[in-house]
C-alpha cells in the first residue's frame, strides 16, 4: 500500500485531535454506526443459525441428570448441516469442473496471449490465498446469514534472503571482480491478497439493497488487530499516530456494548505477559469524500477536488483516525464483495437456507427430543407403593432384595408393589419427523438425489438423470447468481489491480491454447505491460459434472460412427481430432494437447498402419476376418490424419485398403 501524505501524517499525529480530525472521524464514525444499527438487528437470529447448524444447544437440568444415568440427552438435530454441507459440495463440483475456476478469452486473435496470461495470474493468485478454504467460508456464511463477504487488496510482501552478489575485491594492489553473499530484502508476493469478512463486522449503507452495495456513499468493516501488527505498519508509512492509541481492554468493550448494542469481538483474552502489547479494535470506512470541503490544521485543503474521491480511512477503538488516504484503484470501486443466497431488493438482508428452513428444523428437533424424554420416562422403572407393607429404603436403594414388612408376610407381593403402566403419545412422532424431513428437502431444493442418495424403487437411466438435472436446477441457479454477484466481479477487480499495479517482473506458467507451441506450458516472465489488450472472462458454464458425463457419451457415439464408416468425414464435415478433445475435456482430462502426436510420428503410425492393412487383405479374400477387422480401423486412423490437414491421399488409401479386405 501507498505511504500516507505527509501533511496527512502532521495532522494524525498531534496529541489533541484537530477540528480535521474530529470532522472526519464524526463524518465516518456516524455512517458506520447508521449501518451498525440496522445489521445489528440480525444478529440474534444469526446466532440461532449459528448455534443450530453446529449443534450446540444449552443443557437442562434433565439432561445433567440423564447424563449422569447414562442416557440420552437433548440434541439438536443436524438436519441443516446436512443441507448447508450438501449446498457448499455441489457448488464446488460446479466450480471447479474447468483447468481454472476463472478463465478468460482473447477479443481477437491478438488479444489471446495477453488473456491467458491474465487468466494464469488471477489463478495464481487464487492459489497463494488458498482460496479453497476463503470460498468454504464464504459459501457457509451464505448459506448460514443470508450473505458472504470478501475483501481483496494490492499487497507487495517482501522477504530477506542470502543471495550471491558481485563486488569489488583487492588483492596485492588490484581489484578484481569477486562474488559475496549478502542478506537482500526480496518481494516475495506481489499481488491481490483475499480476505474473509465476518458478515458480523461487515457495514454497508443500508439505504441500498446489499445487491447495490456498490452504489453506496460508504461500505466498511471491523476487526481486531495485534499492536505489534499497527507499530510494523506505521512503521512501513501506512498509518500514523499509533502512540495515541492503547489497546483493548475488557472494560472498553463493556462500554462500548451498552453504547452500540451486540457488539461482535473474536476475543477479549489478555494476556498475563508484560510483553504482549494487545490487540487494537480497528474500523475500516472506505467513503465517497469531496477533499475540497475538509480543511487540515493550517488551513489548507485536504485536497483541491469538488468531485467525491473514494477514500480509506481507519480508526481505531472509535477514537482515534490512524489512517486516511485516496483508495488509489482504478477500478474505482469498494474493495469488498458480496455474494447473497436469496438476493432480493426489496430487502436489505435476505434469508439464507439455514433461515429457510428454521421453523421445520425447530419442529423436527422438538419432535424428537420429546420423543427421548417420554421414553426417558416409560423406562424409569416408576412404581406404585404400600409403605405400610414394603421396605421403602430397598426400592430407593435399588436394593436386589426387597422387604416386605411383618403386617404383609404371606401375602402378595402385587397387592403392596405395582408398576405405572405410562402411555406414550409420543410413539408417532419419528414418523412425523419424517414427513417434515421430506418437506424440508421440497423447501430447498437439496433431495435424496442431491445428497447422493438414490430412493428405493427401480429407476431407469433416464429417468435417473431426468431426476438428477430437476435436483441440480435450483442449486444451479444459486450458484449461479453468487459466481455472477461476488465470484466474477472480485476477479474483475484482481485483474485491474494486476494491470494497474505489477511494476516487477513475475512469473507464471501460462495453460491452455496458446498461439506459440513452445510458449505451452512454460514459466514466463512478465510485468503489466503484457496484460494490455482486449478480453473477458468467459461466460460462466453451469453445466454439471453429470450432464457433462451425458453430453462426452453423446460425442463418443458420434465418434465410433466416425471411425467405423471414415467416409462420413467428408459428408458431414466433422473433425474427429475435435470430438476426441471435446470429449477428453468433457471426461475432465485437463490439457489433452500434450498427448498429441507429432506430424512426424504421425506419418511413422500411418505407415505402420498401411503395412497392417496389407496384411489384412490377404487374410480378407481367403475369408479370414483379420482383413475386415482390421481395415475399418486403419482407414478411419487415415481419416483422421486427413481431417487434421495434409492427409487426404493416405485417407483415400485407407478407405481402399477396408474395401478390399471385405469392410
């Protein structure tokens, strides 16, 4: 990140805060605090989410004592973990189907080098961030809360290595050229850094649906950050003013929750070393300022433009600004990304699948658990007693001998000790637990065939996939709308962070189609000045794992024909080169080009082929069934080198060669 302005600098780091300084944390604090009030209101109902889809739930005081008894307890039923867990799987089959989760293609011709280059950095990048683990979060907060958040950022990380480097070295009066190693500070990572935001300490302008966050006078976020993280930045020339902010204490935070109601913070732990500096509760504001109307403490403006500039600013425990420069992009846009599991405008946060399906989860969950603590109860062994016959201490004691009193020897037993006969009005409730499962698959869209499981009854393959595709339409949709809403525009901004911002030379290897052969595959240097041209990322193909399986089947068939008749080659104008690729990356062989055979080898098989055909022919007219086995298969192996260019004359050879061997 850029330094902060000196004059900036000047004005962050004065004891008592400046009229600047007040003005502009007023200004951002009270649009943060509009935004906490509204999103504040979601969080208990998050909790209750939250807490249902881990299971936890608080213990009663007959489930300490069934604990204690060796029985069963109250449980939460984990129906909506299995529907979230299912929801996140099948959004990650869809994603990752392709070589890249993102990939992008030329406008023209001489744009297609320059877009696989981009498409190679955008993937690295995903790569170093591990991004696997960021889109699972993202996908459980979605399914969770209704919404997901990301942020990304231009980062330069820098490293000290020990590398060889050449000096000057003197030796009986004159210098030579020698070599030395030397510790160098080296850019280890140069690129977008993604990071999760917790939809707790996330902050738009509610005045817009969350799908128009973009459009907002302000979006921003809140997290807890170490001391010894903010002396390293501050160092580093990115925030100013640190020695005027303590770190975090419990009753901070007790305060500050009576003041701005539910507040979320990860931890409140102190640590008993004098060595630890703390944490620091940093807000982060990213808003539409015009600079001309701020004045600094000489007064001067903060800047000469009447236009709103985004700008980024932080402050810390709410009291003091640490940070507050342009944001400097030229995508022009907050750095955050949202992604929503119901997008609706006319709500600002909607429901996600754990919401949806809240109340049929709850039902489900009472169902059961009054069903355990009937049966608790029938099996409690309680019992209907004369005192005044039997020995109340042996049953109390559990004793495996019971008494009977002087007054009731001799007589029997069942007179004096009875059983109560308890009747269990809870015996249908599994039952109806059932059908309110199979509702909640209706509800969502998430069914037996969704979950990888099949109904009982005999099924044919097309109606298997008939139910498959009708199971993964809803899902499709979601996962659809979150890629177009959060996925792509995030790799959009990625992108314009890469031309904007890779003044060092990096390297990538460079997949796919490439105009070069000997570019395939290979580690090449590059700087921003080879991401200039005109592409886009491809359209997003939704496609399933098992419709794409169905439509590699359909290809292959077409092939066999192919294969089998060559002359159809011709006829019907298809390559065969291009229904085998189509059909190897449809089965997710990644990168079928490197299994392609020279034009040189290709000429030492055909030739091989041809002596088989030879062969074969004789073996035809004395009625073996080499030649009519063999030759079709010859024929279509030249038919094939002929649609691949420069090989018609071996395929008309071919074709002969079968019609002479009884094809």
């Amino acid at each position: 990140m850029p330094k902060l302005d000196d004059k900036i600098v000047q004005e962050l780091e004065q004891e008592d805060p400046t009229d600047f300084h007040t003005a502009l944390l007023t200004h951002c604090r009270s649009l943060i605090e509009m935004s906490r009030t509204k999103m504040c209101s979601f969080y208990d109902k998050w909790d209750t989410h939250d807490e249902v889809y881990r299971g936890e739930r608080k213990e009663d005081a007959s489930d300490q004592k069934a604990e204690k008894r060796g029985e069963p307890v109250k449980m939460v039923i984990p129906l909506t973990y299995s529907q979230v867990q299912a929801f996140i799987s099948f959004c990650f089959a869809l994603y990752y189907q392709r070589e890249h989760l993102l990939e992008m293609v030329g406008t023209g011709e001489e744009d297609h080098k320059a877009a696989k280059i981009a498409e190679a950095l955008i993937n690295r990048d995903l790569r170093e961030n591990i991004f696997e683990s960021k889109l699972y979060q993202f996908l459980l907060d979605c399914s969770r809360f209704g919404l997901g958040v990301w942020e990304t950022g231009w980062v330069r990380e820098t490293a000290i290595e020990e590398q060889v480097v050449q000096d000057a070295q003197e030796l009986l009066g004159q210098m030579f050229a020698g070599e030395t190693t030397a510790s160098v500070e080296v850019t280890r990572f140069l690129g977008n850094r993604i990071s999760s935001v917790s939809p707790y300490k996330f902050f738009p302008d509610i005045r817009l649906p969350l799908g128009d966050f973009q459009k907002g006078e302000f979006c921003g976020s809140e997290d807890e950050v170490s001391m010894v993280s903010l002396r390293q930045m501050e160092i580093d020339g990115e925030i100013a003013g640190l020695e005027h902010v303590k770190a975090l204490t419990e009753k901070d935070l007790e305060n500050r929750t009576v003041r701005l109601n539910h507040i979320k913070v990860t931890s409140t732990l102190r640590s008993d070393s004098k060595q630890s500096q703390g944490t620091v509760l940093i807000t982060k504001c990213q808003v539409q300022l015009i600079p001309s109307k701020f004045e600094l403490d000489g007064g001067e403006l903060m800047g000469d433009s009447t236009r709103p500039e985004l700008w980024n600013v932080w402050y810390a425990n709410d009291k003091r600004i640490i940070k507050a420069q342009p944001l400097g992009y030229n995508h022009g846009k907050f750095t955050y990304h949202v992604g929503e599991f119901s997008p609706d405008m006319h709500r600002t946060v909607n429901e996600g699948l754990s919401g949806s399906i809240s109340q049929l989860q709850a039902t489900i969950t009472w169902l059961i658990n009054s069903h355990i603590t009937s049966v608790r109860k029938s099996i409690q062994n309680q019992l209907v007693v004369d005192t005044s016959a039997v020995e109340i201490k042996d049953l109390q004691e559990r004793r495996p001998v019971i008494r009977l009193k002087p007054a009731a020897q001799g007589q029997q037993v069942d007179r004096f000790v009875q059983q109560l006969k308890v009747t269990d009005v809870t015996s249908g409730h599994i039952g109806d637990a059932n059908q309110l499962h199979d509702m909640v698959q209706v509800v969502t869209g998430i069914n037996d065939n969704a979950l990888g499981q099949f109904n009982s009854g005999r099924r044919s393959a097309t109606e298997a996939r008939a139910v498959n595709s009708s199971a993964a339409g809803r899902l499709k949709l979601t996962a659809t709308l979150i890629f177009r809403t959060a996925i792509e525009p995030m790799a959009r901004q990625m992108n314009s962070n890469h031309r904007q911002g890779l003044d060092e030379e990096t390297f990538v290897k460079v997949l796919g189609q490439v105009n070069d052969a000997n570019d395939y595959g290979a580690f090449k240097g590059i700087t921003k000045k080879d991401l200039i041209g005109s592409y886009d990322f491809e359209v997003f193909d939704s496609t399933i794992p098992s419709e794409r399986s169905l439509q590699a089947n359909q290809l292959q068939e077409l092939l066999v024909a192919i294969m089998q008749n060559p002359m159809l080659i011709p006829m019907l104008g298809y390559d065969p080169r291009l229904l085998l690729k189509e059909i190897l990356e449809l089965r997710g062989i990644r990168n079928p080009e490197r299994f392609k055979v020279p034009e040189l080898r290709q000429q030492e098989l055909l030739n091989m082929a041809m002596i088989g055909a030879d062969n074969g022919q004789g073996a035809g007219i004395n009625g073996d069934q080499a030649g009519a086995n063999g030759a079709p298969n010859i024929a279509a192996l030249a038919g094939m080198v002929g649609a691949g260019g420069g090989g018609a004359s071996p395929a008309n050879n071919g074709t002969n060669s079968g019609g002479n061997g009884r094809f």
